[in-house]
C-alpha cells in the first residue's frame, strides 16, 4: 500500500479514540502471522535444497542408461550385416538356378505352342483342301490364337514361314467360300441337298476370317442377286415411269421366295436389310435417268402414282427394318388449323410437336456421304424415308401447276356461286365461299404433306399465297363502287357510294370473311411449318396475305361509312331547301331529323348484330368523324336564316345529336362508347356554337364568334353575316371592325379518336399577350353570358320548348352547353 492507503486503512480500523484500546490484539494477531509466513518460507527452502541433490542423481541415472543401450544397439547391428553376408554366398548359387528354370519353361511353353501351332496349321490346310467349313472354322479360331502367342517372334524365319502359310490357307478358304456362294440361286441348291448346309458352315469361317471378307462377300452376293434386276428393269418395256410399281413387287417376291434359303446366312449379317439398301440405290438411279430422259413433261397421275407407291414402300422397308418410319403426326397438324378451339391442344399434342422438333431429319445425300455400307445395323441411323422417292422432288412442278390450276377453277367456281348472303339462324356471319376455300386447300396440303415436306411443299404453300391473295382481290371487288362517267359526273354523283340494306349486309358479310381469312391463314402457316422440312421453316410466312384481307376489311368498313353518308344527301338536301329565313315559331324537330333518324334506325342494329366489337367501334369512329363535321358545313349551306329559324336549328341539332350519341346502345354494342359519345359531342357542340353566333345580336356578333369559335376565318365570319341577312353595305363595317381585333380566343382543338396524336418535341415559344388581347378575354364571360341568354329565349315564339332544351344542357355534367353557364 501506498502512504495514503495506510493512513486510510488505520483510520478506518480506528475511527474513535476509544477504538484504540484494540491495538494491543491486534499488533498481536499480526506478529503471529509474521511467524507462521516465516516459518513457512524455511521449510519450502529447506525442500528445494534436499530436490535439486536428487534431481542431480537421477540425472546421471538416465545418461548411464543411455550410454550402454547405445552400445548395445551397436553390437546388434554388427551382427545384422554379418548376417547378410551369410546369406547372400548362400543364395549366390540359388538365385542362378531359378533363373535357369524360369527359362526353361518359357522354352518349353515355346516350344509346345510351336507344335500346337505346326500341326492346327498341317490341319487346317487338309479341311480347306477338304472343304470341311465347319470344322475349319473352329480351327481358324485356334490358329488365331496361338499365333498371337508369337508376336514377339515375327522376325523368326519358321515364325514368318508358318504366318505365310497360314495366310495362304486363308485365301484358300476365302476362294472357296467365294465359289461355293456363286452357286447359290442358280438352282444347284435343288440337286444338292447338302449345299445350303455346306454354305451355313462356311458363314462360321466368313466370321472366322477378316471383317471385310463378310464385307466383300455380302455385296457380292447383293450384286449378283440384282444384276437380273437391273437386266430386266433397264429394258425399253419396263424402264418406264408408269412400270415403278413392278420394281418393288420384284423385290418382295425375291425376298419372299428365298426366305428359307437365306436362312443360312447369320442374323447379324442383315442380308435381306443390305440388299435392300442396295435395291433403293440402283431402283433411284434409274428412275433418276427414266426422269431426265423424258422427251415431254410427265403425266401427273403416272408421276403421282409411281411417287406414291414409292413412298408405300419405303415405309413398308421402315417398319421392316424398324429404321426411321414415315411420321403419322402430320395430318394432325393440318387438322389443326381452320377450327375455332385451336389454341386449345392437350398434353400429348404439345409433347408430340417438341418431339417432332428434336427429331433428326436425314435426307438420302446424308446417308450416302455417311456410308449406307458401313452401316450393317438396322436402326443405326439409316432412314429409308426418301432414299428412292427424293429423286421424284426436281419434276414435281408439273403436280403444283396442276394443283394450282384446279384451286383457281375451284375459287372461280365458289365466287360464282356465293349468294353473298348468310341463312338465318347460321353461328357464324362468314360467307360458305371462305369457309369451302379453306377446306380446299386443307385437302391439297394433304394429299401433297403425304407425297414430300420439302421444296415442293414450299412450292404449293406459295400457290396457296396466291389463291388466297386472289380471293381477298374477289372480295374487293364485291365491295360497291361509287358512280363514275358522264352521266355521275353531270349529276354530282361522281364517286358517291350507294348501298342498299341488302348491300350493307354484304359488306359486314365481307368484313366477317376477310377477318375469318385473315385468321385461318395465319394458322395454314403454323400448320405447314410443322410438318415442312427444318431447312425451310423459315420461307413460310403468310404477312402478306394477312396484310391483303386487313385492306379489304378497312377499304370495307370506309365503304360503308361512304354509303350512309351517301343515304344522308337527301336529307342534308332537305336541310338546306327549309325556309330558315321564313319561319315564324319553333316547333317539333324537322322532317330531316325524322329522316337522319331513320337512316340510323334502320341501319345501325343490322350493322352492330353483324360486325365484331372492334370493327363496330372503328365504323363508329369513322361515322363520328364524318357527319359531324359534315353537319357544321352543311349549314353555311342554306340560305338566309332567321333568329327564329337559328332556335329551330339549334333544337334540331341537339336532336341530331341525341340521335348520334344512342348509335352504341341501338347497336347493342356499348364496349368502347366512351371515347365516341366525347368526339360527338364535341363535333356537334361547334354547329350549336355556330347557331348562336347566328342569334347574337349585330352589336356583339363578332365578339360572340371570336368567344365561341375561337378558330374561325374572316371568311367564314363573312358567311355568318350573310346568314343574319346583313347586306353587302352593313357587312363592310362590321368586318373591318372584326379584322381589327385580330385572330380569336384561343382554345385547345379537339382531334379524332381514330386520329393519333402529335407530340412535338420543340418546347412552345414563351406567350407575349398584348393589352388588346387581355381586354378580350376579360370580356370573354360577359360574351358568353349574353350568348347564354340569347340560347335561354331570345325569341317570342317557341320560348318554352327552346328553355326546356336549354335547361336540360345546363344540367349535364360536360358539353358545350355546360360550358356557357360556367362562372
């Protein structure tokens, strides 16, 4: 402890004076204490002075110990080399004699495979001079193997003499085999009747002998069994097209009459397996030159039969010989397309497309540049599937013209008899034309999927590209025209397009079937590039064929807004022949209107029962985007109009407009009814704004238009002079005035529906307002509000139906009507 920790140990043990009286016990207990440490520091001194002597004992203990089991290991070791010395000059003589012994018996082994092989040999030369097959083969077997014994004894001269011996008897067997065969199918099989034993001996020793022994002597045999065939089928009486199907009646009756005497040969040679590919090859090359020799085109039905009978055979070789049989899954992929629940394939139709996508297709150049025979395993890759019927691909361009031909006649004679009508109660709006073409052309793809997949597939695709582009040309054609010549022109009915209900009919008719077209053909694609060849896949592509139907559908839709435009001139005629300038009340909604009405009523259910949602709605848009632009024009058209006649105008066009707006639910088909009741009310609030420019007063005409039309022309203000009956005179003044304040209240244009917007991508140029402007559209709300009241009853006659009219707009949500009581 430090001084400080002392101090405050004493004070702390005696805090009072009377605590002090302790000292003397405790300087006590403390000098025991002293004692017992002391004592205990003695005896550990004494302890470690008595262990180190020991430890100092033991030490020279262990080192002797060391030291003399050192010496002892020593002495072992000496007496271990002695040892060995002992006993190498034992073994000295020992190991020599058992290398001698080692020796002698290689010698004798030698020695005794020599005789072995000296007398198998001496025998083998008497069996082969014999013809004892049987038993020569057994020995060949023999032979073989001692002599693979004496490898390592080729450069000894009896060793080389005994292998050129046993070679020359080899040859000897080889000839005789050889000669033996040569005799089999001349007859000699009759009259002997040990020969075909004698010929199933000799296969042991073909087997016995070298690979390519069997190699030469099977397609010696193959050669020789074909050379009548090729003697008989190379004659000017059978080398004919039409004669294909006696070729391979040849080689069945051949291969069923020698059944039992081609049993002699062994499975695994696949004689009749070899014969037959040779049979393809030599069968293909002379049907090859029957082809190219031909003087005149080919007959269809001979070409197409000798084809067919050739594809019959190849799959009868295929399921023979179980080498890559003709596939069955093509005619359900034509099956496929042309029906309504296509897309709907279950699992095994899915598992067999990829499978038939993964399997490897090789053609019959494939095989030969492969080797057809170095192939002797049926299966091992080899596809009998065109190895003949791939020389019939150059010259069917005769069978496609044919098959063109006669879709073109069948179009022809489908749209001759098409009564361009549908029956009543039919589930489907498309024309039986469309529907029997394609049945046409599923058949076609059939009978020709069945003959070949490769170019004269593309090549029959391509025609059906142009049957199909020729009927979308038919349909078109069946679509109204409008007025044309001397005659039209004279009587401003040049290229106006009338139709009939019955004529509206047709078109929807048409719209159906090129839809139907345009769909059915896209699956005719998906159909052919399934079963096509691999390499070809990519050449099928029906776009343009698509894009053909897409122009009739659109040109078709257009036509029928052309044609209901065209109904709409009488009444628009009508319009304009009312005495505006004249009239002395408001009434009910004009004849026009009535008449408007009934054009729409008339047309718009059939059209909506007939056309798709989507192809309804692009009608709508078209119609929208037509009549009322139109019905704004139409009115600069009449005469002078009065303000009496400006309410009964205003009143007929919110009628007009109503009309338009029910055109979705009279077609039962309210899906995109949104966007087209915007665009209509829109188009038809610039004709309301319009009539009440009309109705302004003279005072404030020209602020009105500029509120109410802000993207009107000087022009076009000059016109609605003209209409409130303002002479040349008082014009003048009234557009100077007009001309002064320059262009109108800007507002943002409404666009078609059908129309796309444009974006720019300048930013706008800051807007610079002058004080003429700013007093303008400060006076914009006090424009319209006096417009308002002009609409609310400017007129003594008509007040109350007009102010109902009114009030009703008032309360709707949007509209231009709503946007004059705005605040």
């Amino acid at each position: 402890m430090d001084k400080s920790s002392a101090l405050e140990y004493i004070n702390q043990m005696f805090p009072t004076e009377a605590s002090l009286s302790g000292v003397e016990p405790l300087m006590q207990k403390i000098h025991n204490e002293i004692r017992r440490v002391d004592a205990g520091i003695l005896a550990a001194v004494r302890q470690q002075s008595s262990s180190g002597t020991k430890a100092k004992e033991d030490l020279a203990a262990a080192t002797s110990a060391v030291e003399e089991l050192m010496s002892k290991i020593r002495e072992i070791k000496t007496k271990a080399e002695q040892s060995e010395t002992m006993v190498q000059e034992i073994c000295r003589d020992i190991k020599k004699l058992d290398f001698a012994k080692k020796h002698i018996t290689t010698t004798i082994t030698a020695l005794h495979r020599l005789t072995m092989l000296v007398s198998a040999v001496e025998q083998l030369q008497v069996m082969a001079s014999k013809r004892q097959y049987k038993e020569a083969a057994a020995q060949l077997e023999a032979v073989n193997q001692l002599c693979s014994h004496f490898e390592a004894y080729r450069d000894n001269p009896k060793i080389t003499e005994l292998r050129e011996k046993f070679k020359n008897i080899k040859q000897i067997l080889k000839s005789h085999v050889f000669s033996d065969f040569s005799s089999l199918g001349t007859g000699k099989e009759k009259e002997e009747t040990n020969l075909l034993q004698q010929l199933s001996d000799a296969c042991f020793v073909v087997d016995a002998l070298e690979p390519s022994v069997r190699e030469e002597l099977v397609n010696n045999f193959c050669s020789r069994e074909l050379t009548s065939y090729e003697q008989i089928f190379e004659g000017a009486e059978l080398a004919k097209l039409d004669k294909t199907e006696r070729r391979y009646a040849w080689i069945k009756r051949r291969i069923r009459t020698n059944e039992e005497i081609w049993k002699i040969f062994p499975p695994s040679w696949h004689v009749p397996y070899r014969l037959c590919i040779q049979f393809c090859k030599k069968t293909r090359k002379q049907l090859e030159d029957i082809l190219d020799n031909l003087k005149e085109k080919p007959d269809v039905a001979t070409l197409l039969l000798a084809l067919q009978r050739t594809l019959e055979f190849e799959d009868e070789l295929a399921e023979k010989f179980g080498g890559g049989a003709r596939g069955k899954e093509s005619g359900n992929e034509i099956e496929e397309f042309g029906r309504e629940d296509s897309n709907s394939q279950n699992v095994s139709d899915i598992r067999k497309k990829y499978e038939k996508k993964l399997a490897v297709h090789q053609g019959p150049e494939n095989d030969e540049k492969n080797g057809i025979k170095d192939m002797p395993v049926p299966g091992a890759g080899f596809n009998f599937r065109g190895i003949v019927s791939s020389c019939f691909e150059p010259h069917l361009t005769v069978y496609i013209e044919l098959e063109e031909k006669t879709l073109m006649e069948n179009l022809e004679k489908l749209v001759q008899e098409e009564t361009w009508d549908i029956d009543e109660g039919s589930q489907s709006n498309v024309l039986s034309s469309s529907m029997q073409l394609f049945l046409i052309i599923k058949r076609s793809l059939k009978r020709c999927s069945a003959l070949t997949k490769n170019q004269t597939l593309l090549n029959l695709f391509k025609v059906f590209q142009r049957v199909l582009k020729a009927y979308a040309n038919k349909l078109f054609a069946r679509l109204p025209k409008g007025g044309t010549g001397f005659v039209a022109a004279a009587t401003g009915m040049d290229g106006q397009i009338k139709t009939s209900d019955k004529d509206e009919k047709v078109i929807c008719y048409i719209v159906n079937s090129a839809e139907y077209c345009h769909k059915t053909s896209g699956e005719l694609a998906e159909s052919v590039q399934k079963i096509i060849d691999s390499q070809l896949v990519d050449a099928v592509d029906m776009s343009e064929v698509q894009d053909e139907f897409s122009a009739v559908i659109t040109k078709a839709l257009v036509t029928l807004v052309h044609g209901l435009e065209t109904k709409f001139d009488s009444e628009m005629a009508a319009m304009t022949r009312v005495p505006w300038g004249t009239l002395e009340s408001v009434g009910d909604q004009s004849e026009y209107v009535n008449g408007i009405n009934m054009i729409l009523t008339t047309s718009i259910p059939v059209l909506g029962r007939l056309l798709s949602p989507l192809y309804f709605q692009f009608f709508l848009d078209k119609l929208a985007s037509s009549l009322g632009p139109r019905f704004y024009a139409n009115i600069f058209k009449c005469k002078q109009i009065s303000e009496t006649g400006a309410q009964q105008m205003l009143l007929d066009t919110q009628a007009v407009k109503t009309i338009l707006l029910d055109i979705p639910s009279l077609g039962r088909q309210t899906s995109g009814a949104t966007s087209y009741s915007k665009f209509v009310s829109r188009e038809m609030s610039k004709a309301e704004a319009l009539l009440k420019v009309i109705l302004s007063p003279i005072d404030s005409v020209a602020d009105t238009y500029r509120a109410l039309l802000p993207e009107g022309t000087p022009m076009e203000f000059q016109r609605i002079l003209e209409l409130k009956g303002f002479k040349k005179a008082d014009q003048q003044s009234i557009l100077d005035d007009f001309n002064k304040h320059g262009p109108g209240i800007t507002q943002p244009s409404v666009s078609s529906p059908s129309a796309p917007p444009v974006v720019s991508s300048t930013p706008p140029a800051p807007t610079v307002t002058s004080p003429s402007t700013v007093g303008l559209m400060a006076s914009r709300e006090d424009v319209l509000t006096r417009a308002a009241a002009l609409g609310r009853g400017a007129a003594t006659t008509g007040f109350k139906r007009f102010l109902a009219l009114t009030e009703a707009a008032k309360d709707r949500k949007d509209g231009p009507f709503r946007k004059l009581f705005n605040p």
